[in-house]
C-alpha cells in the first residue's frame, strides 16, 4: 500500500526497520550522514542542501530498504523545498 506523499520518511523508517537495518548502517552504504537521514525520515528535507540532494537521498535510502526509488521520488512535492 502507497502511503500519501508527507508519509515518505515514515514508509522509508518502516522499510528499513523490516530490513533489520540501523541508521548507522544505511549512512555507511550510502555516505549519507545520519542526522540528515534522521530527517528525511522525519519527513523534513531541509538539511539536504536542495532539492538535488534530497531526491538523491531519498533514491539512494530506498534502494538500500528495497523500496521503489523512482516511485518514491515521484511522490515528494519538490516545489515546497527550498532551494537550499
């Protein structure tokens, strides 16, 4: 089931904790840093550094959590970010 666009980050946290995976290891496969994964499970992309990073981010979380990449990233409203 699809959740709606403001539920990214806690689809993305519960595909991760069903993963059996901690932060410390998505930010070890990724480069990510933690408290900016932190965030964006929180559903708040401002410490991305934009909306490039951001979608990079959330592509590369679900990836790693099995998720859909390109479907994810197509549900954020990008327009909302600021440019960072």
């Amino acid at each position: 089931m699809l959740s709606p666009e403001g539920a990214i980050g806690e689809e993305l946290r519960h595909a991760r904790d069903n993963a059996g995976l901690s932060l410390d290891e998505i930010s070890s496969r990724t480069k990510i840093r933690v408290r900016i994964l932190e965030s964006i499970e929180a559903n708040d992309y401002s410490m991305c550094g934009g909306e490039t990073y951001a979608r990079s981010h959330v592509r590369q979380m679900a990836k790693v959590v099995g998720l859909d990449p390109d479907e994810l990233v197509g549900r954020v409203n990008w327009s909302t970010l600021d440019s960072g």
